[in-house]
C-alpha cells in the first residue's frame, strides 16, 4: 500500500509538472537548421576564409540567443519540421524544385557566386533545409496562431519566391505554402498579409493572384526592387495589393510610422480576416539595403503597434522575420520581440510557474 502511494504521488506530481509545463508554452518557433553554416556548406573554402554571403547566415541564432538571454525559455518554444515535397508542390512546379538541387541554378536565381562551390548534396543539407524548415515553422505558425492568438516564427518571409521562380535571397514561399495549408482545415477563411519589408511582396502576389482568400497590405519602397528578379512583372502585380502604400526613398520615422497608423486598422475593417500574416522586415532599418531611414527605435514601436492593432480586433496573427541585411539586423529582431513578448506579459508568467 505504502508503495502504491508513492507511485500517486510521483505520477500526480509528473501530472502538475506536465500541466505547468503546457501552461508556459510560448509561440515562439526557432529551428538550429534556420541558420546557414558556411563551414558544413562548403567545407574548407569557408574555414579558409574564401566565401562571403551579404546576409547575415546565423541572424536567427543570434535572435534566439538574445531572446533567451533575457528570460526566455528554450523549453517553452516550439520546434518546427521540414515541409514535405506535397506541400512544396502545393505552391511550386516540379520542375523548379528539381532545379533548385543543382548549384548552378541555385547560384543565378539568388545571384551567389558562391553557391557554385557547394556540392549537391551539401546544397539539399546545409542551405535548402533552413528554408525547409523555415517554411515548416511558418506552418506551424499559423496552427499556433489560431491556438494563442498569436505567434512569431524566428525565420520565414521569403516573399519573393514565385510558382516557378526565386530570388531577393528567397527560394520558396513559406507564406504561400503555409496559408494553403491551413486552407485545408479552414476553408474559405480570409488571410491578411501585412508587409512592411522595405520591399515588394512579389512571391505570395503572384501565388495568388487570382485568389480573393488573400488580402494585401504592402508599404513598400518601389525604388529598390530585389536584384535580378522581373521587374516588369513585379510593376504588373502591384495592381494584386489590396492596400497599397509605395514611399519615397529616405522616408523617415514619423511619415512612415504615420501612414502604418492612417491606414492598416481601416484595412482589417475593410476584409475582416480571419488570420493576419505579419512580414516584419528590418530591411527598412536607415543602415540597411531598402532605402529607407527608420530607426531601431520606431521599428520596435511599428510591430508593437501591428500586436495591439490585432489585439483590438481580436485578430490572430503570425509574425514572420523578413529581410533584413544590416549588422542591426538580428538585435532591432531581438529587441522588437522582447517588447512584444513583455507586453503579452508571458515571459513573467512563466517565471511565476
């Protein structure tokens, strides 16, 4: 009898610690497999010191360090996986997932050089998975933003890739493939992409371009268009964005924080989502490649006011990371999240428990 009730404690215990444990669960989702490792992906060349990319390959690694740094708990976040080839081939040709196993290719459509150093294989392990499985934690995201009410994908945003097509850094359309997915257990459901990357929301536009399920807010600089990608098209599928906001190279903090606040409340009114798509990039950062002067400072108060916007219409939401190319880039991410983090209240809740 004294042993029986000492496995009911022990069991009632596991109970509380498990309950506890799910009670803290935050949705925030990082993979390790996100980042770029230069050494696995092309051996001795990186370790020599021979190859350079124009991003930053460990910026979400940084993020999540930062992150757990100031409270946050590894054990608390959600762990993605990779997308399959049936949810690939939901939004790309197969013949262009082919393409993207060969070098070569790979190195034209991103225009990296580099890339045509990397054998075949390292290419599928070490560079194609961290889209993989970015794209696999954008759909998670969308699970666990309906779930919570929200949820922020440390990866994701590759708003360039095409059907048929990438570039701007951008292979596949996680955005596309993940609002397909959840269409399959909720169907008819309208989905808001808000994107404030300094760029263009290329991809997911041409993706659904016929598709009225998919609403988009753009503010964009129409002045620096991805490198090599079509820029006759890209001009054609601005007729696709919903609310359409293009600005002025050197736009600053208040005009572009003031046409944020003028517009995007009317804009949910106006479709009334059901789930809203935040492409949050720091590319609009003043030291970054979008041609813009925003500061680290506005674009903290830009997606806190994007949270409480939502909030206010009780809209679940999705944040995904986006461009953003500077030094800057993984601390304005870091620091942006925190705050979103800290007014949700979750990271003192955890504590609490």
């Amino acid at each position: 009898m004294r042993m029986s009730l000492t496995i009911i404690k022990k069991i009632v215990l596991l109970g509380v610690f498990i309950f506890a444990h799910l009670q803290c669960q935050i949705p925030i989702i990082y993979h390790e497999a996100y980042n770029i490792n230069l050494e696995d992906l092309f051996g001795d060349l990186a370790w020599f010191g021979e190859v350079d990319v124009p991003f930053d390959t460990e910026r979400y690694h940084k993020i999540f360090d930062f992150l757990k740094s100031n409270g946050l708990d590894e054990q608390s976040c959600f762990v993605p996986s990779l997308v399959t080839k049936s949810d690939l081939l939901l939004v790309h040709s197969g013949q262009y997932l082919s393409q993207l196993n060969s070098p070569d290719y790979l190195a034209d459509i991103l225009e990296l050089p580099q890339l045509k150093m990397a054998s075949t294989q390292n290419i599928e392990n070490f560079f194609l998975n961290s889209f993989y499985m970015a794209a696999g934690g954008t759909v998670l995201g969308c699970q666990l933003a309906i779930k919570n009410g929200w949820a922020i994908n440390l990866s994701g945003g590759y708003h360039h890739a095409k059907t048929s097509s990438g570039g701007g850094f951008c292979v596949i359309s996680d955005i596309a493939i993940a609002i397909e997915k959840y269409w399959k257990t909720n169907p008819n459901s309208r989905v808001l992409i808000v994107d404030l990357d300094a760029h263009q929301g290329t991809g997911y536009a041409q993706i659904f371009l016929s598709n009225g399920g998919v609403f988009i807010f753009d503010i964009y600089n129409p002045q620096r268009p991805p490198v090599r990608l079509d820029i006759q098209q890209d001009i054609d599928l601005r007729a696709r964005i919903n609310f359409e906001y293009p600005v002025q190279s050197g736009i600053k903090d208040a005009e572009y924080l003031k046409i944020l606040q003028d517009h995007l409340a009317e804009a949910i009114k106006l479709c009334n989502p059901d789930l809203i798509i935040y492409v949050a990039g720091t590319d609009v950062f003043c030291g970054d490649c979008g041609g813009m002067q925003i500061s680290q400072e506005v674009i903290i108060r830009r997606d806190e006011y994007v949270f409480s916007i939502a909030d206010q219409f009780k809209k679940p939401i999705l944040m995904l990371l986006a461009g953003g190319y500077s030094k800057q880039s993984a601390e304005i991410s870091g620091k942006s999240i925190l705050n979103i983090l800290r007014k949700k209240g979750v990271l003192s809740t955890c504590y609490l428990m």
